[in-house]
C-alpha cells in the first residue's frame, strides 16, 4: 500500500516528465537528449530516487539580439566583447585586396564547383 502511494506523490510532482534510471541514461543519452530538445523534462533517478532534472534551455526569441547575446555568452558560445565596438576606426582600416582569379575560384568553391 505504502508503495502505491509513494507512487502517486510521484506522478503528482513530477506530472508528465519522464525519468529514467542512470544506467538506461547512460546507454541511450542521445535519444533521452533529443527529447530534451523538443521540450521535454526528464528526471534522473539513483536506483528509482530522483537525483536530478535535465531541463531544455530557453531560446531567445528572433530579433531579440540582447538575449540572443545573453544566451550565447551563457551558453560558452561566445565570449563577450572586451571593449565596446568604434565603427568609425573600423572604417579607417585598409580594406584587403583580392585578385579577380581568387575571388573566382573561392565562389566556384563555395558553389561546390571544385
């Protein structure tokens, strides 16, 4: 009886989530991970104790360029500026020249015509 309701208070706690022992998460980590892509939680359980959760993570939404920053720095993805960007020195500095021949060849390369 004492395990139906351990059960119970389970399943009210956790609502749809998934768990999944260690072991299982072990060996099938890319499948458990791509369900945590497409939004789901998933509850990692010590011999069916709940240890931990693996929660997707927020996206930014498009246009929003501050979180979207945020979220890359946050992320390890990018690392923030070290001093803030002066497009007027950047327009100062000496354009690059390139050949007509290797601009040609790199858009033939980029087109797949190798």
């Amino acid at each position: 009886m004492n395990l139906n309701l351990a059960k119970l208070a389970k399943s009210a706690y956790y609502g749809n989530m998934s768990s999944v022992n260690i072991g299982s998460l072990k060996n099938q980590l890319s499948a458990y991970l791509r369900r945590v892509k497409n939004g789901e939680e998933i509850v990692i359980q010590d011999r069916n104790v709940p240890v931990a959760r693996i929660v997707p993570i927020a996206l930014p939404g498009e246009g929003d360029f501050a979180a979207e920053e945020a979220y890359l720095i946050a992320t390890g993805q990018m690392k923030p500026a070290l001093e803030e960007f002066d497009e007027k020195e950047f327009r100062k500095l000496s354009r690059p020249t390139v050949s007509k021949r290797a601009m040609q060849e790199a858009i033939s390369w980029s087109k797949g015509e190798r």
